[in-house]
C-alpha cells in the first residue's frame, strides 16, 4: 500500500522532501493495520509515528497539516478534489479521505473486470455465462411452445 500512497501523493501535490509526506505514508500504512486509529484515535496515532521517526507528536500533526496544505494551496486540484475532501481540511479528515479514496480504488482494482481478471477467471465467467444464457434460452423455448400450443388450442376450440 506505501507504494499506492506514494503515487498519490505526489499526483496530488505533497512534496516529497517535505517530512509530512512521510508521516502521512506512515500515518495511511497503520490505518490499513490497524483500525483504531481510522476511528478517530489521532493523537495516539501521531504519538507512534513520532516514536518510529524518533521526535513529537506535536510535530508530525504539524508537518503533516503543513504536507495536506501544500498539496491543497498549490497542487493538482483534480487529484486534490479525487483524494482529499477541500471543505472540511482537519489532518484526521484528510488522512481518513485519502485512506478511505485509496482504499475505494483497490476494491475496484481487485474487481474481477475484463481488464483486470486473469485469463482463468475470465475464461470460467465466459463458460457460466454462456450455460446461463443456454438454460435461459431453453427455458424461453419452452415457454412460447407452451404459449403457442396453448394459443392454437384457444383458437381450436373458438372455430368448433
């Protein structure tokens, strides 16, 4: 996931030699191992990037506000607008957008779509599709045989 949030970043405008950049790579890698912090625990969750990266809470929420304004005042507003929410701009909301955006599009990429399925699936979703659409069209035989022989017996009997 790092590598995701990397392109992101830097698609969205964060400068990569800013250190907010990466705390908010650290900050995006604990939310997708470990959900206490998505849920609203930010102070506990600046007070471990600032462990790992050895210096204060104080000044990873900093660096990171520093980082999201960056990319929002002088970034690529569409990726802006795609990853992070520009109305309500608290680092807790722009880390839970972006995690949240980010986690949106590997559910879409582990769709099994044809661009994106392996040859086997695509291959087993051809052969189910093509007996559902047999039975279907079995089923749908049966029936308007049935409709016309019930038709024809409705106009036997109106002749007699």
């Amino acid at each position: 996931m790092r590598d995701k949030v990397i392109d992101v970043l830097l698609d969205v405008g964060v400068p990569a030699g800013v250190k907010g950049f990466s705390y908010i790579c650290d900050a995006i890698e604990i939310f997708d191992t470990d959900p206490y912090y998505a849920d609203g625990k930010m102070s506990a969750l600046y007070i471990d990037i600032a462990k790992k990266n050895d210096t204060t809470s104080s000044r990873v929420e900093r660096a990171i506000r520093h980082a999201f304004e960056t990319a929002i005042m002088k970034g690529n507003q569409d990726m802006v607008n795609k990853y992070l929410d520009t109305v309500n701009t608290q680092n807790s909301n722009l880390l839970k957008t972006l995690y949240l955006r980010l986690k949106q599009e590997e559910h879409r990429r582990n769709d099994c779509t044809p661009a994106h399925c392996s040859v086997q699936n695509c291959e087993l979703k051809a052969e189910i599709y093509m007996e559902a659409m047999q039975i279907l069209s079995d089923e749908i035989e049966t029936l308007l045989a049935r409709t016309l022989s019930s038709v024809k017996k409705s106009m036997d009997n109106a002749i007699k």
